[in-house]
C-alpha cells in the first residue's frame, strides 16, 4: 500500500506546477534546479508583489513560500491571499522552529512546514505529502457529491452496455474522439444513457486518471450555480465564512459533464461561453483567473436548436459546443439490448436491495421487446426494481398484451415488407435484398412462391 501512494504522489508531482517565492536568489535557484525536472510547470517570484502577479496569471498547485522576506511577512500576505480568495496549496520555509510560528502557519493557511536549512529530499517529500493531500480532499469532495446524487442499488456504469447496431456505431463514434479536446455535445431523450456514454468517452480517453465530474444543471438554484460551477471567495454570498474551489477547478485534467446545459441561467451561459473561450475561470469575489486543463461533454435531452428560437439558449454558446455532437437512440430502437439491460439491473438492484435476484421468462422476455418503453432506460430500470420488490415481473404495467384478432401474420408481414421495398428501389432486387439485410436468393426464392 505504501509502495502505491509513493507512485501515485510521484505521478501526480511530475504533473504538477509549483510556484517559488523567496527573496533569495540562491535559494530561488536551488529549488528551481531541483524541481525543474520532476514537476511540470515550476516558476518565481522574489517578492510578494511578483507573487500575486503569477498568481493572477496562473493557478499553482503548490506554493513554496519564505516566511521572513523584506516588507510583508510570507505568513502575513499568506493570510491576505485566503481572505482574498486564494486556494493554492502553501508550504513555509523557515529558519525558525518556534511554536508560535507553526501555529501562525497553520492559521494562515499553510498545508506544511520545512525548516531552513533543509535537503532536497525534505522538499520533495513535503510537495508530495501536499499533492497526495490536495487529491485526496478533492476525491472526498466530489464522492460525497456523488453519493448524494445516487440512490440505492445505482452504479455509475463507466461503458455502453448493448449489441445492437446502434450502440456499436456510438462506441466507435467515442472510440474515434476519446483523446482530442474538442467539446462534445451528447443529445437524446431523458433516459437514454446520456451520462453514461459521457463516462464510457472519459473511460477511454488520456484523461482516464483524473477526476470525472458529473453536474446536474437544473439542481442547482439559479441563484447559485456560478458560485458551485467557479467557486468563490470568503463572503462572496451570505454565509459564505470560507472560500470554496469550484467544480470546474475539481475537474482539472479530467472531464465534465453538464447534464442538460440548456437548464443553465442567461448569467451562468454567458460565463461558461467565456470559460469554453479562454479556457480560464475566475472565482466569484476574486481577481484572480484559474488557467483550466479539462474536457466539457455537456447533454441536453431537448432540442437546443429550439431553445434558441425560444429566447433560452444563447445561439453563440450552441455554436461553440455544438462541434461534436452525438445523439442516443431510445430504448425502443436498440432491440435485444433491453435484455441485457435487465439482466444488468437485476445484480445491481438485488445486491444494493438485498433481495433475491430474478430469472427472466420467456413471456416477460417476450413483453419487455414489444413495449416501446416511452421512459427509456429509467424507465426500464424502475421496472426491475419494482419487480424485485414484489417478486414478480408487473407485467401489467407494460400495457394489455395485443389481442388475437389484431395480430397479422408472419407471412403477410413479410410479403408486405418485401414488396414495399422493391417498390422503394424501383424493382431492383440486389438493392431491395441489400436494405432488408437477406440475400437475392431469399428474395427471388419468395417472388416466385408468390407468383409475381
């Protein structure tokens, strides 16, 4: 277990910026020797003033900061900088051990404290103590997130499940765009696997290792979603007694998702139009911008193009995310996949339920592909749910089962088909074989029978 966290806090420092702030040259040029090659991004300052410049500039993971430095003190402007709204992680060095200062450390803000003078190691080791700290927190965060959003017996599926035509065509589709950065734009009625496909793109793509967030639009109050999607600074709101990073910082080098974009407040569209930009985001209350390294999948379950007309979405914002769209198919249109889906549902429900799973018969089978399941995969999933409870399939609910003298025979059904699409195709039977998906022989062969 150790063994893994070292790895884990090593891959995380070599992806990591680092902002040095001492007002001596030789030790400036110490650490910057030895971070240089580890970290990712590693630049200076040699006053605070210098310090809040980069800061303006750039959002550090971590700052190394000297305490006692001509002017202000580093634990003082340290101070400054968390009223102000500041979030980066801050380690102190000092040549002085005294009680008082840890606890003015801590007070400020600082997530660690080395004393001058110290080796290379020490430093290191501090870095990645804050590092492993820093995701640590932001995992804890969005899983309470998560957790809240999930009722019982739910998994958060990271793949398609399915066979059909379809869905083989949409895990192409996200095969072929798992690793640009390009937006994408996920459309489908509600319930069709929306998130769930946004979570197969993020599985798939080079941002596997770092956070997926999931946020839902139309949860937040309108009042409140800039301060949730940015973040902000202390009193920024009533009630606000601390600053807060946004979830938009959280999902650094990974993805997010914004389900239905279109529940999203004129102010709030106007700011995600200048994030999808300048690729920066500024934290309410602040003055300072967070440079963004992330992907933006976004889901509507209405016609964004009709939202527009509707006076409820900006047409400059569906320009800019509208480059790669991809539309989910309803549950009706993927065939034998609602059998698989069921299967699935009945483990996860019966385990999270603690009730005893369910075989399938065949008539339930039969009821399950002639329904046209209007709710899609929800809806499908409330049905096994309630079955579970119940210890039986409701069949009842799926609607009265088609009466005798309704149902036309196979052979007619065939002949109709067949004739329609020789009709479509101007008699040319290669090409009516090829769009019904049988071969010449099979169509000349029934033709004839028919003696036409």
């Amino acid at each position: 277990m150790g063994e893994t966290r070292f790895g884990e806090a090593s891959g995380l420092l070599g992806q990591a910026s680092i902002l040095i702030v001492d007002d001596e040259p030789g030790m400036r040029h110490f650490l910057v020797k030895t971070l240089k090659p580890l970290c990712r991004i590693v630049d200076e300052a040699g006053t605070t003033v210098e310090a809040a410049e980069r800061l303006k500039s750039r959002q550090y993971d971590v700052m190394i900061l000297d305490n006692i430095m001509p002017g202000q003190k580093g634990l003082d402007w340290l101070a400054d900088q968390r009223r102000e709204g500041g979030v980066t992680d801050t380690i102190l060095i000092t040549a002085y051990a005294d009680l008082q200062t840890a606890i003015d450390a801590l007070r400020a803000g600082a997530s660690d404290f080395v004393l001058k003078p110290f080796r290379s190691n020490q430093i290191l080791n501090a870095l990645r103590r804050s590092l492993e700290m820093a995701r640590l927190r932001r995992e804890n965060m969005l899983l309470k997130r998560e957790l809240e959003e999930t009722d019982i017996g739910r998994r958060r599926r990271h793949e398609l499940i399915g066979d059909s035509p379809a869905v083989h065509e949409i895990r192409a589709v996200l095969e072929r765009i798992a690793n640009v950065s390009t937006p994408v734009l996920i459309t489908g009625a509600s319930g069709t696997g929306k998130e769930v496909a946004a979570r197969h793109l993020h599985a798939r793509s080079g941002r596997a290792g770092a956070p997926f967030v999931p946020i839902q639009c139309g949860s937040i109050p309108a009042d409140m979603i800039e301060f949730e999607l940015f973040g902000h600074a202390p009193g920024a709101f009533p009630g606000a007694t601390s600053g807060r990073e946004g979830l938009l910082a959280s999902a650094m080098g990974g993805t997010v998702f914004l389900d239905e974009v279109a529940e999203l407040s004129p102010a709030a569209q106007s700011a995600l139009l200048r994030v999808l930009e300048d690729g920066k985001v500024r934290p309410v209350g602040t003055e300072r911008d967070i440079q963004l390294d992330m992907r933006f999948v976004m889901s509507s379950s209405t016609p964004l193009r009709r939202a527009v007309e509707q006076g409820r979405f900006r047409e400059d914002l569906l320009f800019r995310i509208n480059v790669l769209e991809i539309e989910m198919p309803p549950l009706r249109e993927r065939g034998t996949d609602v059998l698989e889906l069921a299967e699935l549902f009945i483990g996860e429900l019966a385990a999270g339920l603690q009730l005893p799973a369910l075989e399938i018969p065949q008539p339930v089978r039969s009821a399950m592909l002639r329904h046209d399941w209007p709710g899609n995969i929800r809806e499908l999933r409330n049905f096994i749910e309630r079955s579970l409870i119940f210890g039986r399939f409701p069949l009842e609910t799926l609607g009265p089962v088609p009466l005798a003298e309704h149902i036309t025979p196979l052979e007619e059904i065939e002949r109709r088909e067949i004739l329609r699409a020789l009709e479509a195709v101007g008699g040319n039977r290669s090409e009516a074989a090829r769009q019904l998906g049988v071969s010449r022989k099979t169509i000349d062969r029934k033709i004839a029978s028919w003696g036409l």
